[in-house]
C-alpha cells in the first residue's frame, strides 16, 4: 500500500492515492481536508484513506496533463501553485 498526504497552510489534504496498471501511483479523488488542529479530523481522513486503500485505474492518456486532484480542493490552478505553500 501507497498513501500521501499534504500539510498546506494550516489544512492537511488526504487524497486517494490510485494505482495505475503500470505500476505506479496517481493521486486522485476524494480528498478529505481537515485542520492541523483538528488531530480527530486528521486520523479520522488517515484512517479512511487506508480502508480505501490503493484502487486500480487504467493508465492516463499521455496528452493528458490535468493537475492532480488536490489542486481543485485546494483552489489553484496547478501542482506548482500547491506545492509552493506546501509544509516540508
């Protein structure tokens, strides 16, 4: 099993990390967001991404360039605009 999450001003972002056929891992729908402070929140989104475990998806089509899913949660526009106020 895969999982990431992302701490990014003052919220933490738990998305489903998918499977892909090939072999490697895309971050997808739903993300769960819940507050730093909210330590309840944060293990209740932990635990629920680990029951949901890894799904397989079909590979994504090579044009297609969307972001990953926690840009949308996030309101930017791209991985680069999330990452950039994301906590190390």
């Amino acid at each position: 099993m895969y999982w990431q999450f992302y701490p990014r001003m003052g919220l933490v972002y738990v998305p489903t990390t998918a499977m892909v056929q090939r072999g490697f891992y895309q971050i997808g729908a739903p993300v769960t967001v819940a507050s730093v402070s909210d330590a309840v929140a944060i293990r209740r989104a932990l635990t629920e991404m680990m029951t949901r475990g890894n799904p397989k998806v079909p590979a994504p089509d090579p044009s297609d360039r969307s972001p990953p899913a926690v840009t949308k949660y996030a309101g930017v526009k791209n991985w680069g605009s999330f990452v950039r106020n994301a906590s190390a």
